[in-house]
C-alpha cells in the first residue's frame, strides 16, 4: 500500500535544495511563484559548496574519525604479527605538517612540467580534499601530489601525456639512480602504472567532483570591478597591487580556508591583507581601504537592485489579478500569504551579510594565513621546520610499509564469493 500511495504522488524535479514547481502546474501561469528577494549567489548551488564546505568542529571531527580509523588497524595488524615492531603513528598535526610540505612543491612541479599555474590551485585542493577521507599513513604525499597534478590537468583542459608526464618527473627528481630497484608505491617511486592505479582511487575519494571553484577567479573579478569604485587608480597601480596579493593567496590554500569560507572571502581577505604604495602620488594604496571601498559601492548597487526585483514582483502581482479576475476571492487569500513570507525587511543588505559581519569573517581568514607565514615579512614567506618534516617522514615510511602489509593480508583473506561479483578494487603494486 505505502508503495502504491507513493507512486501517485506527483512528480517533482529538484535542483540542489530548491524543488520545481510540479510539472502538471506549470500550464497554470497563477500557480508559478515568483522567485524570493534573498541574494542566493550561484556558487552556494555547487558541489564545493554543498559537498566540500564544513563547520570547523565538523572538519576536525571528519580528520579525526579518519586518523583513528587508520591507527586502529595499523595497532591491530602489530598486535596480531609475531616479530613485528611498534611504528612511530603520525598524530593529526603530523600529517597536516608533511601534506603542508608537499602542497608547496606542486607549484614548482607544475612549472617544471609545462603546465598553467591554474593547474597549481586546482591540484592543491584535490590533494587537501584526498586527504580528509585518507590518512598520509595509507598513500605517501608524495603520490598524491604528483596524481593531483596529472588529475589537476586534466580537469582543468590541460590534458598532458602519463609517459611525458612521469618522464619529466623523474627527470626533476633525479631518480635514474634508482633504475635498479623494482618501483615501489611505499617508497614513493613514479611510474605509469602506480600514478594511473592511483588516480582512480583519488576520483573515487573525490566522488567524482572534479570542479574546483579558486580564489583566484573571484581576485579577477575583484580586480575588474574595483575600476568602476575606484577609476583614479591607474593600470601600474592595479597590476601592483594584484601582484602583492598573489603571495597571500597562494599560502591560503596551505590553510582550510576553502574548507570553511567561500572563494570570494578569501580573495577580499587577501586584498585586505595588503599595503602597496601608489605610482600616481606618494600615498599607498591600503587593502582594507580599498575593501571597504568595494563593500560599500556593492551594498549601494544591492540595495538598488533589492529594490527594483520589489517592484518588478509587484507587477507580476498586478498581473496576476488580470488573469484572475474571476477568481478574486482565491487570489487576496495567497497574495497576503506571500506577501507575509516575502516581505521587504526592516535591514536591506545587498551583500546578504552586514559589511561588519563580512569584516569579521576577512579577520579570520587572515589569522588563518597569518598562521602560516613568519611574522613580519614583506612578502610573505612561508614558516616550516623542515628538520620536523623530515623526521615525520622517517616515521611515515614505517606506517606506509604496515599499511600496505594490512591490505595485501585483506585480499588474502577475502572470502571467495566476492571474487564471483568482480567488484573493481584500487590495487598500488610494491
């Protein structure tokens, strides 16, 4: 019965978390409600933010749930092997110290290859997002980076060869010393055949969302439209102050800044970020003037355009009486319920969120990057113990080796009827 009163229930199409109106109503031009007033930018519909954007208690929770998963086994398979010796496990801050460290080397890998720095931002967020569902202690960073690269490529229109590609790698590393050992995934060794089994474990983790929606595109936009704010700024100022802001916005994405803030935010705070002086007269040009600037021109233009959507509904209102004239009656009982559920405000914002509030939000993304340059330097530069990387490393290699004994004693011990559904495995040969 449940199933049958199902199915003739009426069918609605759903585009994200908003539904469509029923099809058999859309005949009816009184039955199609005209859209709210409430800003809903477009990105809010994507998969990074549907799917990669988290609480900050719910991002280190989701860290935490995947290192002690991996933990427990590698203490499991210890406790269970005679003769085996008790790893040094990396703790949380462990593996986000030595993915740190290789997520500044993908940008040096992406010049050496050939490829658009576009290629570096999109890299770095597949390594980051790997990682929240996958330990360092299971698939070496190295690895993952040089996947990320490749999948980066490939998703962004810059498709590349896997033999070019693995050649020039290991032409920057150096690694024809090592042409007399089998390839090794535990070592970290590069090959066709390690970064392609790789690759589509990394899809997998990934669910398949490859679009990768980058500060960088909206410091663009900014950059363009702070000229109609602004028109006394002149080109050498724009370019200057466009090329200061690049440092601040490449060390964000060492940050979870894009796990937690939209790329709008985190452009703005990388302007905000900045001083530079001025080639038109012997002032700077101040970031957070600047910002404020642009804030307040854009909630002006969001009032406007608030205002003009409110009279744009009215005569769809006044419409809407027209054609139903002989149903009048029906017509007031739904006009006061919508009207009451999309009332103008009292506090008309353009940018959905109160200039203070937006400010808050900047201040915590550059506390967040901040965090991970040296105090007081102009540029920024990078802050990393590279001595406590390495020996993170040395531990690492351990845990790889015991990681990768768990999984070839699973396959051992997989029950004989899975292997008559085939079901399609990521396998890494050592």
């Amino acid at each position: 019965m449940a199933s049958d009163s199902a199915s003739l229930q009426p069918a609605v199409w759903r585009v994200g978390s908003t539904p469509h109106p029923m099809l058999d109503r859309l005949g009816n031009p009184l039955s199609v409600e005209p859209p709210s007033f409430d800003p809903h930018p477009a990105y809010l519909n994507s998969s990074q933010s549907r799917h990669w954007t988290f609480h900050p208690s719910a991002l280190a929770s989701l860290r935490r749930d995947t290192h002690e998963k991996v933990c427990d086994s590698i203490l499991q398979y210890v406790s269970e092997t005679p003769n085996s010796s008790h790893p040094e496990l990396l703790s949380v801050e462990d593996e986000v110290a030595i993915m740190r460290f290789y997520l500044m080397r993908i940008g040096k890998l992406v010049k050496a290859v050939g490829l658009p720095s576009l290629i570096e931002a999109t890299a770095m967020s597949f390594m980051k997002r790997f990682y929240l569902r996958n330990s360092c202690m299971q698939f070496h960073p190295k690895l993952i980076m040089l996947t990320s690269i490749y999948l980066a490529s490939k998703a962004e229109n810059y498709p590349i060869p896997l033999a070019h590609f693995c050649a020039q790698v290991n032409k920057n590393a150096g690694a024809s010393a090592q042409a007399q050992q089998a390839p090794s995934a535990v070592r970290g060794d590069v090959t066709e055949s390690i970064i392609s089994q790789i690759e589509f474990g990394m899809v997998q983790s990934l669910d398949f969302e490859l679009g990768v929606h980058g500060a960088h595109r909206a410091l663009y936009g900014f950059i363009l439209d702070i000229q109609t704010v602004m028109p006394h700024l002149t080109r050498d100022d724009l370019l200057a102050f466009a090329s200061s802001v690049q440092p601040y916005l490449h060390f964000s994405r060492l940050t979870d800044a894009e796990f937690l803030f939209t790329p709008s935010h985190i452009a703005l705070a990388s302007c905000w970020m900045c001083d530079v002086p001025s080639s038109s007269n012997k002032s700077s040009i101040h970031g957070k003037d600047l910002v404020m600037s642009w804030l307040k021109a854009k909630e002006e233009r969001g009032v406007y355009a608030f205002q003009k959507q409110q009279k744009e509904r009215d005569m769809w209102r006044q419409k809407q009486r027209v054609l139903a004239s002989e149903a009048a009656s029906e017509l007031d009982s739904r006009k006061d319920e919508a009207s009451a559920a999309h009332a103008l405000p009292k506090l008309v914002y353009g940018l959905g969120l109160p200039i203070d509030d937006i400010v808050v939000i900047l201040e915590r993304i550059a506390d967040m990057i901040y965090s991970v340059v040296i105090p007081g330097t102009i540029p920024p530069k990078l802050s990393m113990d590279v001595d406590r990387v390495k020996q993170i490393d040395l531990n690492l290699r351990s845990c790889l080796s015991i990681c990768e004994a768990v999984n070839q004693d699973a396959l051992r011990k997989r029950p004989a009827e899975d292997t008559d559904h085939q079901v399609k495995r990521v396998k890494i040969e050592t």
